[in-house]
C-alpha cells in the first residue's frame, strides 16, 4: 500500500497559516481529498473540516558536466483544515532563538 501523507511542509508561510488551523502537507499524487482527510484524521487525531489540495508542477534542473536538462517530479500539496480547539504538534514552534550579544 503507497503512502498517503508523505511529510508535513514547515516552513514560515506554512506557520503562518497554521496559526489559523490550514496545516499544510506533500501527499502522494494518486490521493483524492477524501482519502487524504481519512489519513489525517488517523495520524493525528484530528477532526479535519476541509481539505483544498493542488498539483506542483516540478521544476527543471540543469546537471552534469554538460549540463543536460532533467525534470524534477510533479508533486500534490494539501492544505487541511481541522476543527476549532484543535491543533497539530508537528506544526508547534517551540524554544526561542539564543540573543546575540
């Protein structure tokens, strides 16, 4: 059985949204909306109230001692949202950042 939820996606846009409970994450391209708020649902015991999820188109890369063009693979996000008073720990900041002196 291929995987659904590949990774989560952690980055500060992603942070952001998520304070507002839009948790972004890479899923297997094959996966519909239903089959990814299942697989959500059973991970992190969270009541998922929406899903939007779109295809990355993957980008070109030169590489080599020629620098032959290759194509990277396209890739499906998901947004999900999960309900009021619920969140995700994968997706909480914790520890602050040392102070230079």
């Amino acid at each position: 059985m291929k995987q659904i939820v590949m990774r989560p996606i952690i980055t500060e846009k992603s942070l952001a949204v998520a304070n507002r409970g839009w948790y972004t994450f890479s899923v297997a391209a094959s996966r519909n909306k239903s089959e990814i708020a299942k697989a959500i649902c059973t991970l992190y015991n969270v009541t998922v109230t929406g899903v939007r999820s779109f295809i990355i188109a993957g980008k070109g890369r030169r590489v080599g001692k020629k620098m032959k063009q290759t194509q990277r693979e396209d890739w499906k996000k998901a947004l999900v949202h999960v309900a009021a008073g619920q969140k995700i720990d994968a997706f909480e900041v914790t520890g602050e950042r040392e102070k230079k002196p």
